[in-house]
C-alpha cells in the first residue's frame, strides 16, 4: 500500500459514509494518483483546466466510473474545454461563467452538476459570489441561463474558525433548497460534515504536503 492510499483509507475511516470523499489530486501525477483510483476511489478534484487535461483523459481511459469536480475558478475562454473534461463544476461565481457554462453545456449536449463559490468570508481576493448576492444571481443562473445549480461551495479564511462559514453556507443552501454543499477540505472536514457538509474536498491529507501554494 501506498502512503496516499493508507492515508486515503484513514480519512474514509473518519467521513464514515457521512459524506462524499472528492480526492484533490491537484499538482499530483498521474502515477501518484493511480494508486488511489486502483483502491477504488471515483472522485476527484482540480483546480486547473490545464493541469486536468493533461492527467484525465489518461485516467479516465484505464479507469471507469471516474467523477471529476472543477473546484479552482474558471475562466470564460476555458468553458467549452472546462465542460468536455468535468463531470461537476463548483466554482460558478458570476453571470459571464454561468452564461458561458451554460453555453457549452447546451453546445456538448452535455448537462452537469453545479455549485455556486460563495466568498463567506468577504475576502476581496478570493473567487466566489458575496453572500447578499447569492439570491439574485442563482435566480439569474436559473431564469435567465437554464443552469442545473444543485448546490453551494466555499472556502473559508485560513485564519479564525472556519464553523460560522460552514453554518452560513448551509443556512444559505437550505433557503434555496439546494442539496449539495461542499465544503471543509483536509484541517476542517469534521467540522464541515457536522455542519451539513455533503462533499468534502480533502487534498493533502491523502496525497501528503503540495511543493508550493496554489490557488
Ligand atoms: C487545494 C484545495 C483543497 C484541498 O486542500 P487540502 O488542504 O490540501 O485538503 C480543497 N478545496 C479547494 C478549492 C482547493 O483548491
């Protein structure tokens, strides 16, 4: 067994079916990340458009059943590419990216999950709609571009405790009648979870330590 796949079974042990595990593999191989998929498990996050189309369509080959999530910000002129790759995109956050998702979607045939990015925090240079926003812009993804949203996402500050974040966005989710909430990642998926969390995105905790900051 492999270090990520012994840390892999450590974290399933802690979810303990309470919510969905989506693996971020992000600046990872593909050979790092085999191992993982081989103990069997289906989902995945990137943040990077690039990055996924190097390692996925490789993976997807020699693995079935394969779940990708789009969990970094997307920009408009990567939609068509971002929407071949991905199976779920979480990081819709304004209505040029809902417009152009929803675009491609139509063009591909192709309808995938989405979560709106709700900048909880306010913080002026993370991605992600500001709450008091959310109501208007996921009536503008639904009314004006047919966007099948099925739930929110967010990333709290680093600094400070991250459970009043987790308890906004799932206060949020249940006004809108949106199932899916994503949120916690490898320091706070506990807390996520007790909070409601539906999809945790743990990435270092299973692949161990990333060689710099990403976004
Ligand atoms: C990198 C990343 C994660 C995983 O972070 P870890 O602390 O390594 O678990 C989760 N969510 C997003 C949006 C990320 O970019």
């Amino acid at each position: 067994m492999t270090d990520a796949v012994s840390r892999l079974a450590a974290i399933q042990a802690r979810i303990a079916g309470r919510a969905a595990l989506v693996a971020v593999s992000k600046t990872f191989s593909a050979g790092e990340i085999e191992p993982v998929l081989q103990a069997g498990q289906r989902l995945f996050g990137e943040n990077r458009v690039q990055e996924a189309a190097a390692k996925w369509p490789g993976l997807r080959v020699k693995f079935g059943g394969v779940e990708l999530h789009l969990i970094g910000p997307l920009q408009s002129n990567k939609a068509a590419e971002a929407v071949a790759l991905f199976d779920v995109i979480q990081t819709i956050d304004r209505p040029k990216i809902a417009e152009a998702v929803a675009k491609e979607m139509k063009k591909a045939g192709k309808r995938l999950r989405c979560l709106i990015q709700v900048n909880t925090g306010h913080e002026p240079q993370k991605a992600g709609i500001a709450p008091e926003a959310l109501d208007g812009f996921l009536r503008q993804c639904r009314e004006d571009y047919a966007l099948p949203v099925s739930g929110l996402m967010c990333i709290p500050p680093v600094e400070g405790d991250p459970r009043p974040h987790f308890k906004a966005l799932a206060e949020m989710a249940k006004r809108h009648g949106l199932k899916e909430l994503s949120m916690g990642m490898s320091g706070d998926f506990e807390t996520a979870i007790e909070e409601g969390a539906t999809l945790v995105r743990v990435g270092s905790a299973i692949f161990g330590s990333r060689p710099q900051i990403t976004r």
